[in-house]
C-alpha cells in the first residue's frame, strides 16, 4: 500500500511541475506576451541577433514550443526568412536550458515548502485583488512548479530507489553495454518526451533518478540528449499538414538538433568527463556517482546550457548550408505556388500559446484585410469590363475569392476559440472579442463584393445600359469605398487607429452615406423624366446599396480596431 502511495505522488507531483510550468509561462506571456512576439518580429535583423532574440523569448515564457511554433507560422508567411527562422530557433534550444537551472535551484538540498505556501498566499491575494491577477498567475505558477519539485525530490528519497534490487539492476543491467546503453536511454529520452509534451517532466524525472544514485550521470545526460530530440518531433508531426515553409522550419529544427547529438555522441565520455570535472566530480562511465544531488542535478543542467551553446555556436556559421539542405529535402511543387486557399500565419493546426497566438491571428486578419481589398478591385475590372470571355474569368475569380473568405472567417474564428480557451489576461480577453468582430465585418465585406458582382453580371447579360452620369456615379462610390477599404488595412497592418484617422474614416461614411441619399433622391426623378426604365434604376440602386453596405462593415472595423485601442 506504501508503495502504491509512492508511485501515485511519484506521478501527481511530476503533473504538478507540468501544470506550474504551464501556468507560470501563460502568467508571464500575459505580462509581457505581445511585446515578446513583436521583438520576434524586429529583432531577427542577422543570424545572432535571431539567436539573442530565440534564446531571450524562450527564456521568457518557458516554453521553447511556444517560440518555435510561432517562428514556424512567422515564415510560412514570408515576414521571416527561412534562414531568420533558423537562428530564432537555435536560440529557442539555448532559451530552454533556462528551465533546467529553474529545476537546479529550485530542487536544492533544503525544504522549499514554507517559501512555495507562502508564494501561494501571496499570490492568491494579488489575484483576487485583481490589480495584479497576471503576477498572481505566474507566482502560483511558480509555486506548483517548485512543490512539484520539492515533493519529487522528498518521494524520491522516501521511496529509496537505490535501495530496491529490482530497480538498481535494471539500471545496471542497462547501463552496462557501453554505447549501446547510450543509444537506449537516448531513443528513450525521445520517446517520453515525444509522449508526454513536455521536456521539463522528463528532465526532472532524469534528475531524480541521478539524485537517487540509481541512474549513472552518462545515461541521465543520453536521456537529456533523447529530450532534444523529442521535443523537435511535435513541431513536425504537426507542420506536416502545413504550408513547404513552414515545414521547412520545423524539420530546420530537427536537423539542428540531429547533427548536435551525432557530433557529441562522437566525444561523448570526454564532454561528458569535462563537464563532471567543473564540478570537481570523477567520471565513471556506467556507474551511479556517490556524490550529492544538487552536484548531479547542476551537472545536468551544465551538460543541458554547453551541448546547446556549443551546437549553436558550430552551426550558426553553417546557416545557409542548412537552408539549402532542408529546401532540398521538402522541394517546392509548382501547385503549392498559389497560397491564395492557404492560411499564412495559423495553417495546418500549428497553435503556439495563447497569448502569443493572439499576434499570429492579427497577422491572418491582416491577409484576410487585404484579399477582400482584392476583391474591391476586381469589382472595378468587372464593372468596367465589355468583353464576355474576361467577364466571366473575372466573376469566377470573385466567386472563388468569396469562398476564400469564408472559409478564413471560419478558420481564424474557430483558431481564436480555441487561443480562448487557454488562460488569458482581461484585456487579451477583450482583444480576442475585438478580433472575432473584426473577423465576421471582413466576411460581410467579401459578401459584399460578391453581391455586387452578381448586380454587375445581371447587367452584363442582361445588356442594362447606365447612362453616363450613372457611370459615374457608381465609379465615385466605388473609388470612396475603396479609399476606405485601403485605410482599414493600414490600420489592421499598425493594429492601431489613431482618433484623427477614425474621424476621418467617420467623415468618409458620411460622405458616402450623403451620397447614397442623394443617389436614391435623384434616381427616381430620372425614372420618373423616363431618362431610364424602371429596370435599369433598379440594377444601378442595387450596386450604390451595396456599396454603401460595403462601407458600413468596413467602418465597424474601424470601430472595433479604435475600441480595441482605447480598452489598453
């Protein structure tokens, strides 16, 4: 009964590191999570400044998946390049080993309970305080995560593992077949982490087992090894329903880490030695060292910082070869060259955490902005256009252009239901409404223009002659409107609305919506002066309406990007 009781606390409080982790990066992307994707986003100006900036981030939110998810979706829309992207995550793998010296000095020989209940009261009053619920999130966070830690590092050693004959001789007996037991604890490594998501579990399982003196250092750090091999395994598996980019990116990953494991594994015992030896520990390949657990748990963690920093430092040069070589293993096909049915930044599943997803469902707007600022002018083209072969080869192209948008507002709706349901800040709450707002206007705008091109190809072959005050008349709505689609975008692309510009686009609504009356007013005295039958007044209203509903979706964007700025 003890020893069930053992291995169940065994399991909790490695869920409980799990959920700290988890909790303690949402509270931190809640503070500073924008600001972090926009740093992702300028400060990628060379391969190095890739690095500080991958390793920054990652440090930042604890979570390496996070910012290698991100840059994925990044270059899959061309805002990074590949090679971009590629030092942003060499960076990530060195930002990740932050989480190590996290678990050194937080599992250390003395009793962290009084500190992590007293983190835990502190935080609960600043989150129901609510002034500062986002610190309140991280402490609480920070505190599982070290009571994970602490009752790990107890049950560990109530459990006395190297005590149990069954244990310490199955460590043995693995431990005995010189590479080859590298090569196991290595694909076991890989397999766990690739299991249960998470890194961090599997690293402080490692570390508890070094500790108990069961696990030999050279087969914990093979599992460390195997670690960053899975961790790399989840991107792939997911980008392979993505965009060629983004699939490059993650296999970039990979590769990365492929080549550091085959290169290390090559002078294993003599890195592994060396890193001992800074410790002031002796090295005995296959053998449990009898030393104290907070010297093995920093071994770990030292193995963790140098096999990353040097692997980075060796390939950071090597850049440019390593886009080729994953170019030339995912080659592009000439039909993926048409991304106009492909989701850019959010494509084929691929979700960093909430708080950072939030930036990659801006971008995704932005291109849904500009597709039915597409479809404004190829309403012109068809208004415009006498021949029957090109009319219809543009309708067909509205018509897809309107299937496109709704399959976007459907795709980035569901993708910011889903950012919903993860932990956000109040005010990233209020950001994802604005957003889904903004995302249903976009779609009655593309709505819209299909509606028009339906008006306009009644027109067409129906032979409907406007007269030519007529003409231009719907060419000034047409050219006000598109004036306002084009500073909707410039304001989604600077997610931002300044009250001058607002005012403006409220003065253009005006305008339009004057226009409209005048329109109206005047095209049934020219019915009634018989300048055109009934019919045709008909058609052309048709058209000035939905224009002027095309403005009134365009300027509830506005709205809702100008509340959006107002709530901050």
């Amino acid at each position: 009964m003890e020893l069930a009781l053992q291995i169940i606390t065994l399991f909790g409080s490695v869920a409980m590191l799990m959920y700290g982790m988890k909790v303690m990066s949402e509270g931190l992307q809640k503070m500073a999570g924008s600001k972090l994707s926009n740093v992702l986003g300028t400060m990628t100006t060379n391969r190095f400044t890739g690095v500080l900036t991958g390793a920054g981030i990652t440090a930042a939110v604890q979570s390496s998946t996070a910012t290698t998810v991100m840059t994925v979706s990044f270059v899959s829309a061309g805002i990074l390049t590949l090679s971009q992207a590629i030092s942003v995550i060499m960076g990530a793998n060195i930002g990740t080993t932050f989480t190590a010296w996290i678990m050194v000095l937080g599992g250390g020989s003395f009793d962290l309970r009084l500190v992590v209940y007293t983190l835990i009261a502190l935080a609960v009053m600043l989150i129901y305080m609510k002034k500062n619920a986002n610190l309140g999130d991280f402490l609480i966070g920070l505190s599982f995560m070290l009571l994970g830690l602490t009752t790990l590092k107890i049950n560990a050693t109530e459990m006395q593992l190297d005590q149990m004959a069954p244990v310490r001789n199955f460590f043995i007996a693995t431990s005995s077949w010189g590479y080859g037991s590298y090569f196991l604890y290595l694909l076991v490594g890989g397999i766990l982490t690739f299991a249960v998501q998470s890194s961090a579990a599997i690293m402080a399982i490692t570390m508890t087992l070094c500790s108990a003196h069961v696990l030999p250092i050279d087969m914990g750090i093979a599992l460390v090894l195997g670690e960053n091999i899975g961790t790399t395994i989840t991107s792939n598996v997911v980008a392979l329903s993505a965009s060629v980019q983004a699939r490059r990116a993650a296999l970039a990953h990979l590769v990365f880490n492929l080549f550091g494991v085959i290169w290390v594994l090559c002078i294993f015992r003599i890195f592994v030695g060396g890193v001992c030896r800074l410790w002031g520990v002796d090295f005995e390949p296959g053998v449990p060292s009898n030393v104290s657990p907070d010297k093995l748990n920093a071994i770990l963690a030292t193995f963790h910082t140098a096999f990353n920093v040097t692997n980075t430092l060796i390939l950071i040069w090597m850049v440019p070869l390593m886009e080729k070589l994953v170019m030339w293993l995912i080659p592009s096909k000439p039909e993926q060259k048409d991304t106009d049915r492909e989701l850019h930044f959010i494509s084929g599943g691929l979700m960093s955490t909430s708080e950072l997803s939030i930036l990659q469902a801006w971008k995704e707007i932005q291109v849904f902005a500009v597709r039915t600022q597409r479809m404004v002018g190829m309403i012109h083209d068809l208004f415009n256009e006498k021949d029957s072969t090109e009319f219809a080869m543009t309708f067909s192209r509205v018509e897809k252009y309107e299937g496109i948008c709704d399959r976007m507002e459907y795709e980035i709706a569901q993708y910011l239901n889903q950012v919903a349901d993860g932990r956000l800040s109040e005010q990233s709450k209020r950001e994802v409404h604005k957003m889904l707002r903004i995302v249903g206007e976009l779609e009655s705008v593309g709505d819209a223009n299909y509606n028009l091109s339906r008006y306009i190809r009644h027109k067409h072959e129906n032979k409907v002659v406007f007269t030519e005050e007529q003409e231009k008349n719907v060419e000034l709505m047409m050219y006000l409107v598109s004036s306002a689609e084009a500073k909707m975008v410039e304001a989604l692309e600077n997610i931002n609305i300044t009250r001058k510009e607002f005012l403006d686009m409220t003065n253009m609504e005006n305008e339009i919506n004057n226009l409209r009356d005048e329109l109206k007013i005047r095209n049934m005295q020219d019915i009634t002066e018989h300048l055109y039958d009934y019919g045709t007044g008909v058609n052309y209203m048709d058209i000035v309406l939905e224009l002027e509903k095309m403005a009134d979706y365009i300027i509830n964007v506005e709205e809702a990007l100008y509340e959006h700025k107002h709530d901050k």
